[in-house]
C-alpha cells in the first residue's frame, strides 16, 4: 500500500513539474519578448534624439550665418 501511494505522489509531483517548467516557458518567452521590443523602443529614440540634435545644429548653424 505504501508502494502505490509513493507512486502516486510520484506521479503528482512529475505532473505538478511539468506544469510548473511550461509555466516558466511561457513566462520567459514573454519576458524576452518585452526585452526585445524594449531595446527596439531605446534603439528608437537614441534616433529620434540624434536626428533632432542633428537638426537644431543645422537650424542655429544656418540662422548664425544668416544673422550675424
């Protein structure tokens, strides 16, 4: 008796295992999706930043030569 209720709790706990590392599968793949359109989003505005600093340096550039 005490065999097939080792057996069953055995089997239980791989069950509750499995369960549990799908869990985690799923978690990280959620994870790295976040990691990766988060580092696509800093990507995007380190961009946006140099294009606009880029510009407002052609802009004062371009007004210093025309008056001054």
């Amino acid at each position: 008796m005490s065999d097939d209720v080792s057996q069953i709790i055995l089997e239980e706990l791989r069950a509750h295992r499995k369960e549990t590392m799908d869990g985690f599968g799923r978690i990280d793949n959620r994870v790295r999706s976040l990691e990766e359109s988060r580092a696509e989003q800093k990507g995007t505005i380190k961009t946006a930043v140099t294009i606009s600093g880029m510009l407002s340096a052609l802009v004062a550039f371009i007004t210093s030569i025309f008056y001054h």
